[in-house]
C-alpha cells in the first residue's frame, strides 16, 4: 500500500502540536495509508524541501518563519491568505500544482462562534506580530465597530493600522502602557509571547467579556486564569488549533467535516501528558 503524505514545517517545531491531531484525525477517519510528520525546515532550507516533494505528498502545514517565505514558491494562493500574506497551509494536488490557504484566519472565526460569539461592536488585539494580522482578519468578518491595538513601538503601530486599511477594519492604536484598558473591550484578542500579558492579570475588571488567548502552552496563562475566576468567557490557544487543523485536513483530504471532537481530545491529552 502507498502511502500519503503530509508534514508541518517550521522552525523551531519540536513543539508543535500538529502531528497528534492531524494524525488523530487519519485515525478517525479511516485513512489508513496517511501519515503526518514533522520537519525542522528554515527560510533558507525551503525552497529546496518543497523542490523534492513527490507525488505522494497531499499537503503542509507550515508554522513560523515560513508563511510569508513559502508564497513565491506556490503556483496559488488563496484571497484569505493574500489578504494577509500569510499561507499556513498547502495543498498539493494529483495534477502537480501548490495551492496556499490560510486556515488561522477562519479558524478564529469558528472558535469564536463555538462559543456564541458572533458579533461584537467592538474589540481590543494585544500585540501586532503576524497572529494580529490573523485576528484582525477574523474581526473583519465579525466585528461592526472600531478595534484598537495595543503596540510596544510606532513602528507596529503603523504596520496594525495599514493592515486594519487593507483590511477593512477601523483601527485606531494605543500603546502597550494602556494595554489595561483594552480588557474593558466586549472581545479581547491576545496575541503576545507566553509571559507578555500577565502584568495585565491584576486589571481584568468585573464581569469581563471574552478573551481569545492563542497561547496553549502554558495555560490558563495568568491573564485567561484571572479572566476566568471574574466570570468572562475564555476561548484558548488550543481551540484555534484544532479548528485551523480540522479545515487543514479537510482540505488535504477532501474530507468534510473534519473530526473536530476526536482532534480536540487528542490535543487535550498530549498537553495534559506533557505538563504532568
């Protein structure tokens, strides 16, 4: 039996947890003669892994620093992943050709409708690195008011709002001293590295609205646990990854819907394995 294949590549990618629900899904669904892997891949050892791809590869994954680097390499790319520049998924078909998709972007989107978030007048995003492009996209589809971002520097501050004009999202920028503030915000966005926001934990009011925070390792970090005991609706790292990895398999696989059930349990599980 020949098998199919498909991978994640990044750098560092030691810690992804891709290969545990794409593979988790192959299992729910039968496919057999799928395997998923992972591959220490740079910008500069890109293009030539993507050279050497055989017939037999369905798709990739790809995680910092390649989304942007892995766009002149590709024959298509979708409008959601032009509107940010930013490809995390490829898919190889039967006839040769690399189609680039971005699955973050709506992967925000339906774990914010999970949980009963449809709309918001308005929203907050900490940060302004290439997950806040992502979110902002999302809040494209999903918010009717302005969203502020909170940056470190003028130089992010420009980027957010260029992007929120790209975009079609008013965008107005504050800097990372008033980051406080933002928790006041019906939808909280945080973007930021692990550590960055737990200043920030002392400042969530009462009765606050919903944080999306795309950290899962660790967590709850000291905001979302803070966020939680106060009541608000918390949405994590681990629910954006499932829910870009299920369009990611169900795109490579033709297989729709993705198991999103079996997918979640098997991230919850390596996670839960990891920190004990």
């Amino acid at each position: 039996m020949s098998r199919i294949r498909a991978a994640v590549l990044g750098s560092p990618i030691e810690h992804s947890l891709s290969p545990v629900l794409h593979r988790a899904a192959y299992q729910e669904l039968g496919l057999d003669d799928w395997s998923y892997d992972r591959f220490e891949i740079d910008e500069a050892a890109l293009p030539g892994f993507v050279a050497g791809l055989g017939p037999e590869w369905a798709g990739l994954s790809l995680t910092m620093p390649l989304k942007r680097a892995i766009i002149p390499l590709l024959d298509e790319i979708s409008d959601t992943a032009a509107s940010v520049e930013a490809v995390n998924t490829v898919v190889l078909t039967q006839d040769g050709r690399s189609l680039g998709d971005n699955t973050d972007i709506p992967g925000i989107v339906a774990a914010l409708h999970e949980r009963g978030v449809e709309k918001v007048p308005s929203a907050a995003i900490l940060g302004a690195g290439a997950t806040a492009s992502s979110a902002l996209a999302a809040l494209s589809r999903i918010c009717t008011g302005e969203v502020t971002a909170y940056v470190r520097s003028r130089a992010r501050a420009d980027e957010m709002r260029q992007w929120g004009e790209r975009l079609g999202v008013p965008v107005r920028t504050a800097d990372w001293s008033e980051a406080a503030e933002a928790l006041a915000a019906p939808l909280v966005i945080a973007t930021t590295p692990a550590g960055a926001t737990d200043a920030l934990a002392a400042a969530v009011p009462d009765a606050p609205g919903t944080l999306f925070d795309v950290l899962y390792d660790p967590w709850p970090t000291a905001l979302a646990a803070a966020w939680s005991q106060r009541g608000g609706q918390l949405v994590g790292g681990l629910d954006l990854l499932v829910h870009q990895a299920v369009l990611q398999v169900e795109r490579m696989t033709g297989r729709i819907p993705g198991p999103l059930a079996a997918m979640r349990a098997a991230g919850e599980l390596a996670l839960a394995s990891k920190s004990g």
